[in-house]
C-alpha cells in the first residue's frame, strides 16, 4: 500500500514539474502577439565594435 502512495506521489510530482517547465519555456508561443514578426527591414547587426571584431590579429 504505502508503494503505491509514493509512486503516486511521484508521479503527480512528475505531472506538475514538467507543466510547470513548459509552461515556462513554451509560454511565449502561446502569447497573443505571438506571431508577430520583428520588423525585417531594419539590419540587424552585431554591437560589436569594429576593433573588438574576429579577424587577423593587427600588429602594431
């Protein structure tokens, strides 16, 4: 008896931690605005200085 209350347990457990972690990480999908898109005609490009930028390294 006391085995089928903790599988039980676990299992309730189980349910409430994976709906809490998709709720989590599938929130924003469900969203209202969720298919909006972010406006394509602006660039995107990097904050990166062009200094800090990969390429061969500069002597000096």
């Amino acid at each position: 008896m006391g085995t089928k209350v903790y599988l039980s347990a676990l299992g309730i457990l189980l349910i409430v931690c994976l709906s809490i972690g998709f709720y989590f990480g599938y929130s924003h999908v469900f969203s209202p605005n969720a298919d909006s898109v972010p406006d394509q005609g602006v660039a995107q490009t990097p904050q990166i200085p062009l200094a800090h930028a990969s390429g061969p390294a500069q002597r000096r």
